[in-house]
C-alpha cells in the first residue's frame, strides 16, 4: 500500500508541468523531474549530485546579483525562501527567469536535510515587465526633454517678441512721429497681436514649469480684497461695451493672505476673462468672496452660455476647448482653466465648478489656503 502511494507521488512529480527538484542542504540536485529535463536540457543522470551552481544557477544573475551566496542561503533557511523569483540558466546558456515555491524537507530531528523546489518559467513575463518599463522611462525622458524644450524655446521666443511689442507700442502712441489713421490701426494690430502671442507663451512656458516640477510659489503678503478689486478694473471697460453688468461681494473676514500675488491675480484674471468671454451682451457676471472652513472661497460666476455635462471633463483639461459657436468667435487656447487650477493646487487650494446646462451660466470657485506654503 505505502509503495503504491510512493509510486503515485512519483508519477504525479515526474508528469508535473513544472519543474519540480531537491537538493541537499550543499546545493547538490537529489531529485530532478522529467519537466526540469527538458525544460534545462540535462537528463537525470547528467546532474544528480551536481550543484545547482554551475548547472542551472550561475554564479552571478546578469544584474551582478551574488547566485552562490542566495543558494547558501536558500538551503538553510528555506523558509525564508518559501516564494522566490530568480535567474536561471539553460544547459544551453539561455538565462531564464523563474518563479520558484522552496520547502524544507526536514529529518527525524526536524532538521532541513532537503530543499524540495517547484518552479515555472517567467522569463516571458519578466521580459514584459522589462519592456514597460523601459518604455515608461523613455516616455518620462523624452517628456522631461520635451518640457526643458519648451521652457529654453519660451524664452527665446520672449526676447524678440518684447522687441515687437515694445516698439510697436511706441509708434502706436506717436512717439516715434505721427501716424495716419491706417498706419495706426495697423500698428495696433501687430501691438495686440503680440501681446497675445506672449500671453501664450507665458501659459506655455507655465505650463512645462509645472509639468517638470520646477514651478515655485513666489509668497507674499498681500490684501485679496484689492487684487479682487483691481482685476475688475480689467474687465470693468469691456463689460460696459457690452452691458454686461459687474457684481462683489466680499464677506468681511476676507483681507490679507500669504500666497503668490502674481499667480492668483493670474487666476482671478483668467475666470473673469472667461467669464466675460462666455456671457452674451446684456448679462451679469460677479465675484464673491468669504472664508469657508478656514479658507478663502473666491466664486466668480456668470449668467452665459453654461456647460453641459458631456462637456465638463474638457473645462481643466491641456489644449481643450468646447466647441461651441463661443470657442470659435473667441480666440483661445484651452490652457487658462488647466494652468489656474494647478496654480491653486500648488498653494494647498482646490477648484472646480457648477453649472446647470447650456444657457444656465457657470460658477467657478477656487479656495486659497489664508497662509499657503
Ligand atoms: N465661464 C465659462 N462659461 C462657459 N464655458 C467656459 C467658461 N469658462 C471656461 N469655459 C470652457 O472651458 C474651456 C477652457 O477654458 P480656458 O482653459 O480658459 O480656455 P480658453 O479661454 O483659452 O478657451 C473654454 O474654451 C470654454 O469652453
Ligand atoms: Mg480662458
């Protein structure tokens, strides 16, 4: 009966497809099933009682890894061992990756005299993993360099582009002599069209700042009840070229914060732009303001256009835009909303917004840490 069972057992290691194999606590193979033959390409009697070093482990893996000191480990301590992947190699040369399930085989004394290894091949599976990864750092490569790119083209295109804008302008305003009234116009156009282009720049510029990790808060103190103030002067000329009525409310704990002047005026600027951007002649827009859990909240909203559902993953997202009739008649990027957001994001503050649907007008908020950084 016992010898039956024994003959099963052998049966069922020998027919197994995995490699299934004992060594004695030196490293030297006792057992090797029929699977590990083929698979490593020595018969039985070509490596019972070799070491697995110098058989079917090198010395070292291709990454350098000390084998010998692993398999000197491995059979005394196999528990420390139980699942364990590792290089193998072929009779042939070939190294292969395998996943192997180690146990000890312990004498009458409870002592490990064996090690019974159960292995399958994983080399196709590590040299998957080894191509996504090589993929993934070569996508982060060429991204950093297409940031450090951008951020070195950025500032050549500024230089000139000053020169553009700063001469114009001086024409523009006759100080250069007098102009008639077609010179005028014209020389306006390029004055405007230059300071879009480097408004666009600027956001580009932003942009692979933050995307490299290299954009820092410049923090400062300052009092956020004006800097709402004075972007309302910005927009108060257009609004009132097209009826379209401004509205504050600033609660009153509002008043001095540390944040970067520089990028939440930029912020404030942008949802007013947009704001005005999107709302049709005769309507309102308006900015609040108050504390909220130990925050600023800054709401700017407007009655205009709306934003549909299907449409909401576009509003942050680089490059995008709505396609409305609106996009079309408004030139625009798609990179205000993206680059605000992550203006707020880096002061500890968050931003989203609401709106009920097409023609239902739009709230942006944003929230500002009163001490960022
Ligand atoms: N107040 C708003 N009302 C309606 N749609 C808006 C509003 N603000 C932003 N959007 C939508 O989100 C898009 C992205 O905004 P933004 O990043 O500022 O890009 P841009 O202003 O250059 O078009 C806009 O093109 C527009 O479709
Ligand atoms: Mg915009």
């Amino acid at each position: 009966m016992r010898d039956d069972l024994e003959i099963q057992y052998r049966e069922l290691m020998e027919n197994a497809n995995s490699i299934i194999l004992r060594m004695d606590t030196k490293g030297n193979v006792t057992y090797f099933n029929r699977f590990a033959e083929n698979f490593f390409g020595f018969r039985q009697e070509d490596i019972l009682g070799k070491n697995v070093i110098g058989t079917i482990v090198a010395p070292a893996d291709l990454s350098g890894k000390d084998l010998r000191a692993m398999i000197d480990d491995l059979v005394h301590h196999p528990s420390t061992y139980m699942s364990n992947e590792n290089e193998n190699i072929l009779r042939s040369g070939k190294r292969v990756w395998i996943s192997w399930t180690n146990k000890a085989i312990l004498d009458e004394d409870g002592r490990p005299v064996e090690v019974l290894a159960i292995g399958n091949d994983i080399t196709k599976l590590k040299e998957a993993e080894a191509q996504i990864l090589k993929a993934k750092e070569a996508a982060e490569s060429a991204n950093k360099a297409k940031s450090s790119f951008l951020a070195n083209m950025s500032h050549e295109l500024r230089t000139p582009l000053n020169a553009i804008i700063g001469f114009s302008e001086l024409m523009k305003d006759g100080t250069a002599g007098p102009l008639n009234e077609k010179q005028k116009e014209y020389i306006g156009y390029v004055w405007e069209s230059g300071k879009h282009l480097l408004s666009l720049i600027n956001d580009i510029l932003d942009l692979s700042k933050i995307e490299a990790g290299k954009m820092e808060l410049e923090l400062g103190e300052f009092d956020l009840r004006d800097l709402i103030k004075k972007s309302l002067t910005f927009v108060s000329e257009r609004a009132n070229k097209h009826g379209i009525s401004l509205l504050t409310e600033i609660a009153g704990g509002v008043g001095t914060v540390r944040a970067d002047e520089r990028k939440v005026k930029q912020v404030v600027f942008n949802l007013l732009s947009n704001a005005m951007k999107f709302t049709p002649d005769g309507g309102k827009i308006g900015i609040e303001a108050k504390e909220d859990a130990g925050m600023v909240k800054v709401c700017v909203w407007d009655t205009g256009i709306g934003i549909e559902d299907s449409d909401k993953g576009k509003v942050f997202s680089e490059f995008e835009q709505i396609d409305s009739e609106y996009s079309r008649k408004y030139a625009g990027t798609g990179l205000g909303m993206p680059l605000s957001r992550k203006f707020i994001e880096l002061h500890g503050g968050k931003m989203w917004f609401e709106s009920e649907g097409k023609g239902k007008g739009t709230r942006f908020y944003f929230t500002l840490p009163f001490r960022a950084g």
